[in-house]
C-alpha cells in the first residue's frame, strides 16, 4: 500500500520498516471507527445466520453407520453445530453487553475486549467449513453406486467451497486497497502554475 508520493502509508517514521506499533497505528486509521450500532449489526447477523446453519447442521446428525466415512459424515456435522451454537451464542452475549452500556464506554470497551469481539465469526467460519465439508461427504457416500453422479457431486461441492474462500480474498483485497487510497494524502502538483487571481482595477473614490 503505497501514498501519492511514494511512500507506504504504515511506515509514518519514514525509516523504510514497519513496526508492530506502525501498524497498529495504520490500521486503527483506516478502519471506521467501532461503536454501538456497528458492534450490535454484526452481533445480530452473526446470530441469526450462526443459528440457521447450526440448525442445519443439526438437522443432518444420524446415527453413524459402521464404514469410517459414516463417522466423519457424524463428525463433521457434530462440530457444525457446536461451533454456530457458540457463535450464536457470543454474539448474543455481546449484543446485550453493548446495548446496556452507556455510547461514551461502548468504544473502550471494545477496544479491551477486541479478540472476544472476533471469536464469534471465527467459530462461525469453521461452522459453515464443517456443515459445507459434511454435505460433500454425505453425498460422496450415498451416491457411491453411481460414479459419475458421484464426481459431479464432489465437483460442485469443492467448488463451493472454493469459491466462498476465493470471494473472502478478493472481498478483504479489495477493502484494503479501499482504505489504502483513502487514507493516502493527496498528491500536490508542484509543477503547476499558480493561480491568478483578478483584482479589480476599479477603486471607489
């Protein structure tokens, strides 16, 4: 990420390094600011989304059968279901926290307890990886008669996953290339003639 002029809009010192707290500081900058309405909107949607896909996952647990891919079919589920539980549950935890407190404490507050504020999507990822990782294997299992059936099911769920992972790339590439330009200066045109400006020649007696 680079500024107009050149330089690299964490290395505020100059010294061609970033440090840890350079980028800290770079990054506090580009991000919007945390508050209330922010903290609640992503604890909301990580909820309901969290407890659709935990009921999902939920829905699919059976009893496993005898071969090991009925066990990892079980497994996969099983985690699914604990790991969006959990999500839906932080979130819902950190919504009440947030909507009790005064909108002068909710900033340092968040500041604090910036990790536990992540946890609840990072469980909520490896939920959907696990309900997404079970449907392909439950489909690779019960189509086991029928080759072809059988790869093109594996195809297209190797190809959702994938394409989830690629659009996160390019999603938070994008973000930071936003944010880069934003907080860049302006480039000054030190070459460019300097503006006249008209008097007028007519003084009032």
């Amino acid at each position: 990420m680079r500024t107009a002029k050149g330089g690299n809009v964490f290395d505020t010192n100059g010294d061609g390094r970033i440090d840890e707290a350079e980028m800290a500081a770079g990054l506090a900058r580009m991000m919007a600011p945390v508050d209330r309405e922010r903290i609640c909107n992503d604890s909301l949607n990580t909820t309901v989304i969290a407890a659709l896909v935990g009921g999902f996952a939920l829905g699919s647990l059976q009893e496993p059968g005898s071969r090991s891919l009925d066990r990892w079919v079980y497994l996969s589920s099983y985690v699914a279901v604990h790991a969006c539980t959990c999500s839906a549950l932080m979130s819902a935890f950190i919504y009440a926290a947030v909507n009790r407190m005064e909108d002068a404490a909710v900033r340092p507050w968040a500041d604090r307890m910036g990790f536990l504020l992540g946890v609840p999507m990072m469980k909520f990822i490896v939920g959907c990886m696990c309900y997404m990782t079970s449907v392909i294997l439950a489909s690779y299992r019960d189509l086991g008669e029928s080759g072809h059936h059988q790869s093109v099911a594996l195809l297209i769920g190797v190809s959702s996953v994938g394409m989830v992972w690629v659009a996160f790339v390019a999603i938070q590439r994008s973000v930071s290339a936003d944010l880069s330009a934003n907080s860049a200066p302006a480039r000054v045109d030190v070459h460019a003639a300097p503006k006249r400006v008209h008097v007028s020649e007519h003084v009032a007696s």
